[in-house]
C-alpha cells in the first residue's frame, strides 16, 4: 500500500532527479537545498494555488450548464 510518504519521495526524487539532469545543482556540500531552489519552488506553488482558485469557482459556475442527455439547451444557461 502506497502512503502520502512514498509519493512525496517519489515527487521529490524526480523533481530532483531532472534538475539535475538540466545542470541546477539543488544542494550545496552539507546538502542543504539552496535558497534559489526554494524560491523557484515556492513560486510555482503561488501560481499554482492562484491558477487553482481562479479555474475552481469557473468550473462550478458552469458545472449546472451541462446539457441532460437529449436537451438541447441546459436550462438557466
């Protein structure tokens, strides 16, 4: 059974992983992940969190204006 945990790791692993890959070294030598890391990643949460709060009451504003099977127009919409 997979745990929040394992997936965490595993998220953290390949974020890690293709950093890496392009030439962003993450860690200094005691390991520590550097500040530029973790500004870049606590940006993309910020955009991610603004884009999930402006995309939510969107799709709940038009989730009553999809059409019943055979309408052809979802009444109120």
């Amino acid at each position: 059974m997979t745990t929040l945990k394992a997936h965490s790791a595993f998220i953290h692993a390949a974020i890690e992983y293709n950093l890496d890959r392009v030439g962003v070294k993450i860690r200094d030598e005691q390991g520590a992940v550097s500040t530029e890391t973790a500004l870049i990643m606590a940006a993309l949460v910020a955009m991610g969190i603004a884009v999930a709060a402006i995309l939510i009451p969107k799709a709940s504003l038009y989730a009553d204006c999809v059409p019943d099977p055979g309408a052809t127009v979802a009444a109120g919409c």
